[in-house]
C-alpha cells in the first residue's frame, strides 16, 4: 500500500466513525459565508448532561462552543458549501476512536503534522494538548475535527476554531489565512504584522473607540480578487492579561476571566461591539506595530522586504503545510501595498489616529 492509498483509507475509516457518532446523536448543522464561499459544519451533537467545566464560557453544547467566534458570520443553511467540516468527540456521543496508526505520549505539544498521513491529498495533524485530530481532503474539500471530549476542548481552539483546517482550505481556494491583525473602513483597511506580542492585538482593540472597525487580532483572510482583499474570520480578541490595563474598555466582557493566570483574555467582540466589526474590506496598507514605551505613536516607512517577512514568517511558523508556491503567490499578491513600522504609544487615542491619517492618503 503507498502512502496516499493509506492516507485516504485512514480518513475514509475517520469518515466512518463521524457516521456512527451521527447515527447515535443525530446532527446540528451550523453555516457561516466569507466572501463568496460557505462554510457548512456539521456536529455529532451529543448529549448535554449539565457538567460544568470550570470555565466562563456559557456555551453548553460542542456546536455553540467551536461557532460562537464565528458567529458575526452566520448564514442561512446553503447548498453546496465549499468547504464542509464534520466534528465530533467520543465522550458525548458514547463512541470510541478507532486506533490511531502512530503512537503518542499526552504532552503539551502544540499541533504537529503527522507525516505517515500527509500526501498531496491529504492533510493531517495532531495535538496533543486537547487531543485534538484534524483530516483535511483537498480533492473533496471536506475536513474532520475529532477529540476526546467536546467538553474539554481548551479556550485557544474555541476562540479561534479550525485554524489549520481552515488555512488548507484558503491555501487550495486562491486565498490566505495569515497570522496578521485587520482593522479598517468599508472603503479600506489595514493589516496588523507581527510575530506574537508584537502589539497586533492592542492596536486591533485599542481602535474599537475611533472610527475604525475590527476584523480580526490575530488571524485574517488575505486574498487576490478583485484586489488584495481582507476578511474577518474570526470576532475574538485575546490579549496578555498585563495588557487589559491599556485598553479598559473591553475588560468587563472577557470570557475566560477565572484563567487568565495559564492563559489570554479572550473577548467576543460580536457579543459586546457588533456595531464595531467589519467583514470585508480592500487592503490599503501593511503596519509592523511595535510597543515603544515612548507616549506618542509614531510612524516610519517599512520595506516592502520587511513587510513580506513579517507576515510569511510569523504564518509559515504557525499554519502547517504553508508551500513555497504559496509564499509565492503571498509575494505578489502584496507587493503593491505600502508598509509602515508602527511604534505603538502608551497614549492609545493615537494609535487609531494614526491608522486612519495613512488610510486617507491611500
């Protein structure tokens, strides 16, 4: 048997085992539209038995816990989607996984590509912390999400949901999920670029009292058509807890309060700042924040090498599987768009000032 015949037999055998979680649980089906594509997940909804989980989060079932960072992108249930993901756990729908075909030990590993079962086809990964199991089949453009118990999914997977799923999907449909923050208007925005604790997030929040609308903090949508073109993918915003002091007005809504010891706060801007989201908007420019410690915000040109660093490195080291022939296509798509350090101050009402100055000269 060659690699790719054994890739795919596992996500036919994975297939089947979301099929009879379904047969006993039945299924909720959850929509969402970015741009011009549908995003159908279906869930095995298993029972509610009431546990609590020690969180803040009130969602009760595993569908409204992985779509409440979506939620700014619902749709109404729509034939042939581009991309269908199929969820399930073993623990809420009274099944068991078949055996994995690789050994593990329960670490804290983040998510690792597991090579036996990555072809051209297919696409696998694994995390150990969660035990969280993600398929991906480019040919189909179906996934399947797995782990042990819905109910102990951990706060970054519900937060920003289906991240290496969903950056296959972008990267075989002529866009890019890219580790980059995005704020702007209707007319034009711009990307926020940056390894982690660069200031993307700060900025991206600290813009919710000007005029400028958030899309994202963390992750986004870049693609060609019909220009470099920027969407929202998901409408959380998590940030240091030493941070939260900077930007007080979004303290009052964070959803993971009792853990911001081990992890960020995380806050669900649609649920508190609808009004304050935008979906889509054309790219204008590329911003490098950078936290200064100085008062004012200031602002210098950037490379356009500098620029197309920061967002391949920072994505590549974060989204596995990215290709050189998607850097590539990352490249161009770019090239165009004039770049910005942004020396972030410690007087916030700048920082947007300053976006929205450089928007109205592009």
């Amino acid at each position: 048997m060659n690699a790719e015949t054994g890739a795919f037999e596992f996500f036919e055998t994975m297939h089947r085992a979301f099929e009879v979680a379904c047969a006993r649980t039945g299924t909720t089906e959850r929509f969402f539209k970015i741009g011009a594509h549908t995003l159908r997940l279906c869930f095995a909804e298993g029972r509610d038995d009431g546990q609590e989980d020690g969180r803040d989060d009130p969602a009760p079932t595993f569908a409204a816990r992985m779509t409440r960072a979506l939620a700014h992108l619902a749709s109404p249930p729509m034939p042939n989607p581009a991309l269908n993901v199929l969820l399930w756990d073993d623990a809420t729908t009274d099944t068991r996984l078949p055996r994995l075909p690789w050994q593990f030990q329960s670490t804290a590993k983040q998510f690792a590509t597991i090579h036996s079962l990555n072809t051209e086809r297919i696409y696998a990964t694994f995390n150990e912390y969660g035990g969280i199991l993600n398929v991906f089949d480019v040919e189909t453009n179906t996934a399947l999400f797995w782990t042990p118990d819905a109910r102990r999914v951990p706060t970054h997977e519900w937060s920003t949901p289906l991240r290496n799923i969903l950056h296959w999907f972008w990267m075989h449909n002529g866009a890019f999920m890219i580790h980059s923050g995005a704020v702007g208007l209707p007319n034009g925005g711009v990307l926020l670029a940056g390894k982690a604790g660069a200031g993307k997030s700060t900025t991206a929040v600290a813009c919710l009292e000007s005029e400028l609308r958030y899309a994202a903090d963390d992750y986004c949508v870049l693609a060609a058509e019909p220009q470099p073109w920027v969407y929202s993918m998901y409408s959380s915003a998590k940030l240091h807890g030493e941070n939260l002091a900077r930007v007080p007005h979004i303290k009052h809504v964070v959803a993971n309060a009792g853990e911001l010891g081990t992890e960020k706060a995380t806050v669900m801007l649609h649920e508190a700042w609808a009004e304050k989201l935008i979906l889509q908007f054309p790219l204008r420019a590329i911003f490098l924040p950078r936290v200064s410690g100085a008062r004012d915000t200031q602002l210098f040109p950037a490379t356009y090498a500098e620029s197309i660093r920061a967002l391949t490195l920072s994505t590549i080291s974060i989204m596995p599987r990215t290709d050189s022939f998607a850097v590539q296509k990352l490249n161009r798509l770019i090239q165009t768009i004039p770049a910005y350090h942004l020396e972030l101050g410690t007087d916030m009402k700048q920082i947007p000032q300053v976006i929205l100055k450089i928007l109205e000269q592009n």
